[in-house]
C-alpha cells in the first residue's frame, strides 16, 4: 500500500516529541509499526532500546507481532549477509523487547528496582516475594482497612469517654477537636442503622484519587480552595462554573430574542385591556434589556454574585400573562419562544416560571441558584469546612491502613504498579538508567492516558516520545481518561512551541457517501464547547479507500414510529416487563406492543434488515449491531435469535461462554469435586477420556437411578449406582473406566501446578490436536493455552491446588471479569456479531447497524454526598442531621454540571466511534414515540433558525439522546421530510419551511410503521402462530418428526393438566417439592392466622383440604403440613441405642439440645438443686 504524504511525513520525521492526531480508518497502527521497523532496518535504532506502550494486552501483543512479520519480511528481502544477521539478531531480541502495556512496563520497573522502594525511615515498602493481586483479594483487605478506621475512631472515642467519667474536669474542655467533626460526619454521611454508606463513599473516593499522581497534596490543596471558598465564593472555580452555565442558558434566550422583539413590535395582544397589554409590552423588553445586560457583565470578565444578584432582581416579580381559547397565533407564537428559550434562565436567576408549564420546556437541569446570596452560600460552607476536612483525613488514614495491610499479606494491587513505578522513577538513578535506555518511546491510544500515566509517561521520555490518539475517540472517562491531556499537548504543539503535531485524517475504511455522512453530522455538532475538540476541515474524514462499491444508499436513518398502544413500556427502556407464564398461543399484536421496548422493536427491524443484506451477498460474519449498554445487548441478542439469526455476542463477552474454554472448567470442578452434576456430565459428553457417552447413555444412567427402590437426587450418585450394579454390561464397563481415569487425574492434580496438569491434559487426551484440525482451531487453542498462562498467574501469587484455582475462577466470574484479556478475537465464526460501542472500539464491520440511539443520555446525578474533581476540587451536600436538613451544596451543583457535561462530550465521541466502524452500509436507527413529537418538532425549529452551518452548543448540550443529534443535523437537510409526519399528531407552531438555509446531507432517512413491522414479525421464525389451529398444527409437524414426541406430549395445549405430567416424566420429581414452597420468613401475625385456619377446619371436622387451589385427600395431609407455616410432625430416633450417630442423627440430637436449652426454666432449676430436678424439669416439658 503506498503511503500517503502525511503518513510518509510521520515515518520520516526525526526523533523528538511528536503529536500525531489520527482520525478512525486512518492506519495509524500500520504507520506507527513502519516507523519502527523502519528505523530499526535502517541501523537508527536497537530493539533493546525502543519503548512502546499501548493500553490492553492484545494491543500489544498485535503489535510485537506485527513488527516481527514486518522484520522478517525484511530479512527475507535482504540479500546482504551482514544486513541479514543484524535483522535476525533483531528478531532474536524481539521476544524481549519492552513492547507492553503501560502497567506491565511499571511492574517490569518495580521488580527491576524493589531495593529502592524504602520509606521515610529507610525501611523497604514491598518484600521481594510480593504477589500481584487478581481484584478480590484486594478488595478484601481496603474493606477490611476501611472498617478498622473507623473502628478505631469508635475505640477512641470510648476511650475518651471513659477517661471523661473518671474525671473531674469537664468533658467539654478537653474533648478533641476531631470528635464533633466525626459524630456529624457518620450521622450525615451513614445510615440511621450502619455505616457502611460513609464506609462506601471512603473507598470511592479512595480509588478516585488514586487516578492522581500525588493525591495526598492534592487534597491538601483541595481543601486549602475550600477554605478559601469560605472567605470569598464569588471567585471560586466553582462560581466561575456557574458563571459559565448561566452565560450557556443566557446565550440560548438571547438567541430568540430578536424574533421576541419582532412580535412585541408586531402589536401582540396579550390581553384585551389596553394598559394591561401595554404593561406586558414594557415588562418584557425591560426583561429582555436585563438579560442583554447581565451577558455583558458576565463576559467582561470576574463577575460578581451579588451583582449578578442585583441585575437580576427586577425579574424576580414577573407577571406572565396566562394563556387561554381566544388567544391569537401572534401571542401563542411569542408564549412559546419564550417559554422554549427564555423562561429556563429567569428560573435560574429568580426562582421565577417554576410551573410544569414552564420546567417541561427546561432542557437542562437548571435550579435557582441565585436566590441565595453570597453570605448565605458562604455560610454553609464554612459549617460543612469541619466535617470535610475530618472526611478526608479519614481517606488519608485509610491510604496508609491499606498500605501498610497490603505489605503485611505481600500483595500489590492494580494501582500500586503506577504509584510505585512513579517514586522510582522521581529518582535520579532509575530515570538517568531508563532515559538512557530508551531513546525513542511509543505510545499508542494517548487520547485515553490518566494524569498519573502521563507522569509516568514524562519521567522516562526526554524529547524522544511519539503520541498517537485520537480525540474524537476517547471515550472511557470512567477508566479515569483525561482527554484534556491530548488536548492541550496538541495545542501547545500546533504553535509549535515544544513539538510537531502531525495530523492523519485519510480513511482508508469506509466508502465516500458513509464518511460525507459522518462529517454531514459532526460538523454542525462537535465543536470545542460540546465533545472537546473542534470538529473543522482538519478533522474531517477525507476518503482514501481503493474499491468504491456500487451502492447508491450505503447511509440510511430509519425512525421507527409507533402509536399509543405500543409505548406502554416506553418509560424506562432499560426494564422491559418479564414474559409472564401464559402458555398455549404465541403472543397478539397487542401482547407484542406492550412487551418490547423501543430498542427492542428495532431489534425486530434489524432482522428483517440483515435478511437483505444476506441476501445482498453479505455474510453473517460481516454484520455487526452496536448498542450503547449491556442490556441492550443481551436484549437484542434474545430478539435476533427469535427471529432465525445466528448471533455471536460481541469480543467483549465471557471468555467462558466459549465451549472449550467451559469444558476446560468443568474438568478442573471435577478434579475438585468430583460430585457435581453438570461439570461430569460435560465432560462425560465430551469424550477427552477417550471414552464417548452419547445422550442417551446419559439418559439410561439417569433413568436407572429412578428406577431404583430409593432414587438417587443428583446425577452423580446415579453414575456412581451405575458402576456398581448398571443392566448394560458395556455401558457399565465405560463408567467404571470413566470414573478411573478421573480418579487417575484427582491423583495427579496433586503433585502438578495447574498450568502443568492443563499441559499433560492437553496432551493425553490429543485435545488440541482435534481442534487444530478445525477451520478456526487456531484462536481455540490460544484461548485454552491462555487458561494456562492465567493459571500461572495464579500460582505466582503464593497460593496453590485445584481447589483454589477453581473458586478464584468463579469469582472472576461473578465480578465479570473472567476472561478479560483473553484472545478470542481470531475466533472465525459465522454470526451477527452484537456488540457494546465500547466493545467495537478499533475493529471495522462491512455493515454495522446502530440501534437504540433514542436512549436517554441525560447521566445520573451522582447521589453520593460529596464529590471531587482534577478541576473543581470538592462539592458536597449542605447536610444538618439535627435539623434532618439535607441539598446540594452550590459547590456540588457546579461539579453535576461539569459531570453532565464531559458526560454529554464522551457520549458525543460514542456516537463517532459507532458511525467509523462501517466500511460499506451503515444504518442507524431510532423509536420514535408519540411524546417525543413535540421535543422533536422544537429542535427542528430551533435547528432551523440557525444562521451558520454550526449549530449553537447550547442547543446541542440541550439534546437528550443520540436521535436529537440527528434529528438536529439533518433537520436543513431537504430530503429529511420529518416535520409533516410529526406535525399532525403535535402541538404548537408547524415547522418553519422557508427561511433557512438548505444543507443536503448524505443520509437517506425512512420511516417504518412498527404496527406494520410488527405484523410482518408475527410470521417471523422462533415466534408461535398467533392461532390454536396454527399451534395445533406446529405440533402435529412435531409428531412426524419426532415419534417419540407423541409418546410424552399430551395433545393438549401446554398449561393444563398433561402439563404437569410432561414436567413429571421429563425433569422428575424434587425429592423436597414441600421446601420449595416454604417461605424463607414469615410474620409473627401470618403464623398465627394460619395456625388458627387450619385448627377451625379441624374442629368443624370438613375435609375440603386444598393446596394452590387442588383438593387434597385426608391420606396425604402429612406431606403438607408445611403449609401451616410450623412443621408439628414429630420424628422420634432413638439417640441413646445409637453407639455412633450418624449425620442424621447428629442433626436431630443438634436439634434436641438447642430445644432443651431454650425452653428449660434454668431460673427454677438454679434454686431447686436436687439431683433429680434436671429429669423433672425434662419430663414436665415433655
């Protein structure tokens, strides 16, 4: 591939620091590797003394291998001898090149310098045998470290106390300063019953600072700007946030303002008294001139807040007038500009337009913050000063706590590989030895580097670092990502004032009109004030694809609409309703609308979609649906498969949902446990021992066991019955020799380490050698190979045995971290791959479907209780626990708006990242439901009025979800016909359609009728026919080709009956049926209602006994006296003639002994001590 002038600029420039900003499908992995190899070709540089760092184990690994094809491309070009031996001796010191992830080179500079990690007073902080933490074993501890701060504060304050009462001198004299602080610290922050939320919110904010460099002075600082805050809040940074959201709400009513005017000029009447009319027409130009004033003294430059007060105090008694039937269009025209863009920042300044009327309109979450005053504001902060600082010193005690138990386990957790690296390298020796070393440093996705990775970053570079990232791709702000870092550093480089910021923006990805399509909606959209970076003519996607496929609409929009009945489940997306238990027909239309949510009707589009483009010539493989949250694809994943699609949920699921990598595990539970059902019929099933049991072998053990006089519960004690007595002499001889060979590995798995018994089973069951034989073997096995490498991982960390490495397996599951870093990419099969926007994050699909994109992106206010931030420093609640007064503080209030903020901008790079994954088709859709119309329809008009090709941030802050983007980009667009659609069904002004500027966009929109998609989805396959007959006809198919079918299943419909006999023959019977129905607790009252219920049927000597609704014969009460809530069926064993008592017996002696000690009257006992009163007393209570 020949290079292009800007990729061939970045190959050939010097060593120094270099920028290099690369757009998606740019080739910025193949560029960096070039530079590499061709340095390293060239003689200008040495394997050993490269550095290159990337964020994820398989980036890097894809890297080293990359430069290593790319070398010995090279050497086999070479026909120079000594050319040929320097490249082999390249490759030969490839393996042990620092080619890595950022926190394997810090835990590569801690081992390689652990003598020097000493404390203050000279003693080392790490033993050399140090372990690495796998997640849970740290966590462990910092909550243990937690707890046993403040269990130390409790201890001290009884120590206090105690030493108080045996004083003389007054307790409130000597009472430490710490003690008020805390006591309103734990009633504000913990519950009335616990403390765990204080416990919670210390080691949140404990992480949070370990993200920093130096967190202990930052707090430091924090608390100093807290205090400062006290003295003079108006020129806080959190002041200056608020200042910065009133100017957002002022631009935004400032821009309708001129059309205001023009109505008021135009004599709108609203009302019929003259003077009163006239009143309005003064109020509100007096309101307008006001606004006009307070932007100017905003953006002269340190604003004052009581000043702003001040300004804005005649707002604060506005008379609106009120609408009713006779109002002309003029007035409902002007009403609703101004309640749209005017009415949210007079709220915000007075407290003024607090109706529904008015706050519906509000697009921000905007609160009368200037109703208080200075004073006051400073007031409460000087009362809550005492308790945040005694908070963070808590934090500060908990560092050092969860330090020092750290060292005394000889663990180190993720973080520590930053923070010790760092103090080594702040010493002169260690970065005079690693600058030294590295003369010329990598690094790839820079846009995603945290504060104390860039210092890392600084003190092993000098002059010698090449950054690549993008921008408009960071998007993983909850891994602690500073975009501000790739921002500033390319400002700073494109004045060029300590280096060269290089720009790739020529996509080499996908065809021109899906790029057109891209910059169509990033360039009104993205600018600086909305997702960090200025979307303009250097960040614009410029095509440089080779192969331009014939496709005239590779774009589509799809809006899919839907009426009233289909949006009962529309409030909240993310919960759809459970199936409910009906059985018999499939689902009505009706059933269809109120059980899928919006998201999930598109999933129904989606596949009628993918059918067209399978039938286009696309395969499986070839199509990816990206969906903004987990939920959305486990959903949509459900919804494919019901419709016939075969789907592969996404790179970033399970790595164990992979079979091998399950079968894998189950051998390992058996070697544990050998009694475990599932794990031994897996591998049963599977044949590694060399011994094949088909499923109806399983089904003959198991029908076996049922058939015995006192039938086996579990399948295992089935298997082991079996063995000793089995009818099918050959099948018997396959279990015995299969328990053998089990009994054969329990005996190894105790002399071997895991990662050698996975070794010799990979071999002696020729395991790998089948799978190699299969078209996608190889990802398999590397898969089962990195079981092994986990597994020595494991061992590393001092710990030992099956039995340990199974549970750690099924903690890493339950914390969703099993199979994190496992290659499974190479995996070649054939499905739709469903996909998080994060999980596709660097791959590239011929089509890519975008769905859900009406998800509400409005983040979650934080309700944690106090916050912090790099930039703002510390916000809190105003919380007084004696007067139960609790609101956030206006500090906090300035920290939510900067947190909706860079939320708003990542969510805005999200939806880049998305549209760049398509090559050939993209298509984006959205659920559109009736309430949305009016939202919908103001955008559209306030779009519509803009006088620029960008639109206003503020009006692009104001959206709620990715359809409001785009409804937003393409509402100049003349082919997006939206407004006629919506305006018959909307209230309010139509739709301008004259008056703004056209701008054509690549996208093809198209609406679809859920109520007709959904009557093409009644047919699709996987869903049951709407009809008995056509159910009874389903079935009759059955019979014909499955014989058997007929022989089990009654010919009634499933629900009935038969039901319960087909689940009898199929699944057995619960040996403990009665349990199941056994409430865990129950009232007091409950108990006793029962109790008396069932004593007024015996005594009225009925019969008529039910249970859930059957009548049960008199024979079988016993079996149902759980019902009553008490057991009174007394069971009698005869403990004394038993010589050794069996775990039955032992439980009911267990039970015997608790009986007697609680009902014994141990009081009558103690003043009568006879020697026969202990008998007595048991007879008594017999």
């Amino acid at each position: 591939m020949k290079l292009t002038s800007q990729q061939q600029k970045i190959l050939d420039a010097p060593v120094g620091d270099i920028l290099v900003s690369a757009a998606a499908g740019s080739g910025k992995t193949a560029v960096l590797t070039d530079r590499i190899v061709q340095r390293i070709s060239r003689g200008e540089t040495d394997v050993q003394h490269l550095l290159v760092m990337t964020f994820t184990e398989s980036a890097a690994h894809e890297m080293k291998t990359r430069i290593e094809t790319k070398l010995r491309d090279a050497l086999s070009e070479s026909r120079d001898m000594r050319r040929r031996q320097y490249l082999s001796r390249q490759l030969s010191l490839l393996p042990g090149a620092a080619v890595s992830t950022i926190h394997a080179f810090c835990l590569r500079v801690i081992r390689d310098f652990i003598y020097l990690l000493r404390d203050a007073s000279d003693q080392p902080l790490l033993d050399a045998s140090f372990s690495v933490d796998d997640g849970i074993e740290a966590e462990l501890i910092l909550g243990e470290s937690a707890r046993a701060i403040l269990r130390d504060c409790y201890e001290r304050i009884d120590e206090w106390q105690d030493g108080s009462q045996s004083s003389e001198i007054s307790s409130e004299q000597d009472e430490p300063a710490w003690i008020r602080p805390f006591y309103r610290l734990t009633d504000s922050y913990g519950s009335s019953r616990t403390d765990q939320p204080l416990l919670d919110l210390l080691i949140a904010q404990y992480q949070y600072l370990r993200s920093l460099p130096d967190y202990t002075s930052f707090i430091h600082e924090r608390l100093s700007d807290l205090a400062d805050a006290v003295l003079d809040f108006s020129s806080s940074r959190h002041a200056t946030r608020i200042y910065d959201m009133l100017d957002l709400r002022l631009r935004r009513a400032l821009a309708a303002i001129p059309r205001l005017r023009e109505l008021l000029s135009g004599q709108v009447r609203f009302i019929r008294d003259p003077e009163r009319n006239k009143a309005y027409h003064d109020q509100f130009n007096g309101l307008f001139s006001c606004l006009e004033v307070l932007a100017e003294h905003i953006r002269a430059g340190q604003p004052a807040w009581d000043e702003i007060r001040r300004i804005a105090q005649p707002l604060a008694s506005l008379d609106l007038p009120r609408s009713n039937r006779a109002d002309t269009p003029e007035k409902i025209a002007f009403m609703t500009l101004f309640i749209e863009q005017v009415a949210e920042v007079v709220h915000m300044l007075t407290g003024e337009c607090r109706t529904k009327k008015y706050t519906d309109s509000f697009v921000f979450d905007t609160r009368p913050l200037f109703m208080s005053s200075r004073a006051s504001i400073e007031q409460d902060l000087r009362d809550m000063l005492p308790v945040v600082r005694q908070f963070y010193q808590l934090v500060l005690d908990l560092d050092q706590r969860y330090a020092a138990d750290k060292a005394a386990a000889g663990l180190i957790d993720f973080s520590d590989f930053e923070h010790f690296a760092l103090r080594l390298l702040r010493l002169p020796e260690v970065s005079r030895h690693y600058r030294q070393r590295f003369t010329e440093v990598y690094i790839d996705e820079y846009q995603d580097t945290s504060s104390i990775q860039e210092a890392v970053l600084q003190a092993v570079s000098r002059n010698n670092c090449l950054m690549v990232g993008d921008l408009k791709q960071s998007i993983y702000r909850f891994r602690h990502a500073r975009p501000q870092i790739f921002r500033e550093k390319a400002l700073d480089y494109e004045g060029r004032q300590s280096g060269t910021l290089i720009e790739l923006n020529r996509n080499f990805r996908s065809v021109n009109r899906i790029l057109q399509s891209v910059n169509d909606i990033f360039h009104q959209i993205m600018t600086t004030g909305t997702g960090e970076i200025d979307y303009d003519s250097r960040q614009a996607l410029v095509p440089h694809r080779d192969d331009h496929p014939d496709d005239p609409h590779p774009v589509r929009f799809i809006l899919l609409t839907s009426d009233e009945a289909a949006e009962l489940n529309e409030d909240n997306p993310d919960d759809p309703p459970d199936d409910g238990e009906g059985g018999g027909s499939g689902p009505s239309r009706r059933a269809l609308d109120t059980l899928l949510s919006g998201y999930e009707r598109e999933a129904r589009l989606v596949a009628s979609r993918i059918r067209e483009q399978l039938a286009a010539g696309y395969a499986l493989s070839d199509i990816a649906v990206l969906c903004r949250t987990r939920r959305m694809v486990e959903s949509t994943v459900i919804h494919l498969r019901e419709a016939g699609i075969t789907v592969l949920e996404g790179y970033e699921a399970n790595a164990f949902d992979i079979p091998e990598l399950r079968l894998a595990e189950a051998f390992l539970h058996l070697l544990d446990n050998r009694c475990q059902d599932f794990p031994l019929a897996s591998v049963m099933r599977s044949g590694l021992a060399g011994i094949s049991f088909a499923d109806d072998d399983l089904a003959e053990i198991r029908l076996f066991g049922r058939s015995m006089e006192q039938p086996p519960a579990f399948f295992w004690q089935a298997v082991d019955h079996y063995a000793e007595s089995g009818t099918d002499i050959g099948l018997r001889g396959k279990v015995r020799s299969f328990l053998d060979w089990i009994g054969q590995w329990r005996d190894r798995s105790v002399d071997l380490r895991i990662d050698e018994l996975l070794e010799d089973f990979y071999g002696r069951s020729y395991w790998l050698d089948q799978l190699s034989l299969r078209t996608d073997g190889t990802g398999r096995i590397r898969v089962l190979r990195q079981l092994q490498t986990l597994a020595r991982q494991f061992e590393r960390q001092q710990r030992r045995g099956v039995h340990q490495f199974v549970s750690h397996l099924d903690a890493l599951r339950e914390k969703d971290a099993l199979g994190k870093g496992f290659d499974y990419q190479s995996l070649e099969q054939d499905g739709v791959r469903v996909m998080t926007i994060h999980g596709s994050k660097g791959l590239e699909f011929p089509v890519v479907f975008l769905i859900g994109t009406s998800y509400r992106l409005t983040p979650r206010e934080s309700q944690e209780p106090l916050l912090m931030s790099e930039s703002l420093g510390i916000g809190m609640d105003y919380i007084d626990p004696e007067r139960q007064i609790r609101y956030a503080s206006h500090l906090k209030l300035a920290m939510l708006e900067e947190i909706r903020a860079a939320v708003m901008a990542e969510e805005l790079r999200l939806f880049y990242v998305a549209l760049t994954r398509a090559r050939d088709r993209l298509f984006v859709s959205a659920s559109v439901t009736v309430r949305q119309k009016d939202r919908l329809l103001a955008l559209l008009r306030q779009a519509r009025r803009a006088d620029s090709d960008r639109l206003p941030d503020y009006l692009v802050l104001s959206c709620q979800s990715v359809l409001h983007w785009m409804v937003l980009a393409l509402a100049r667009d003349p082919e997006f016909a939206v407004d006629g659609l919506l305006a018959a069904d909307a209230a309010g002004p139509a739709v301008p359609d004259e008056g703004f500027q056209p701008r054509p966009t690549a996208w093809q929109s198209e609406w679809v009728s859920w109520s007709a998609l959904r009557d093409e989805a009644m047919g699709c396959p996987g869903i049951p026919p709407a009809d008995e007959s056509a159910a009874s006809a389903t079935v009759d198919q059955s019979e014909q080709k499955y014989p058997l079918f007929s022989q089990v299943v009654p010919s009634t419909a499933p629900g009935g009956a038969d039901h319960s006999l087909l689940r009898q023959r199929v699944l057995g019977v619960y040996s403990h049926e009665s349990a199941t129905r056994l409430p865990v607790k129950w009232a007091v009252s409950e108990l006793k209602r029962r109790e008396q219920e069932w004593e007024a049927r015996d005594d009225s000597g009925g019969h008529d006994y039910r249970l859930n609704g059957e009548r049960i014969d008199q024979d079988h009460l016993p079996d149902i006296h759980d019902q009553r809530g008490i057991n009174l069926t007394l069971q009698i064993s005869d403990l004394a003639g038993e010589s050794r008592l069996t775990p039955r017996g032992a439980r009911q002696l267990g039970t015997l002994l608790h009986t007697v000690l609680r009902y014994l009257d141990l009081p009558h006992l103690r003043q009568n001590q006879a020697s026969n009163a202990v008998a007595d007393e048991l007879l008594r209570m017999k």
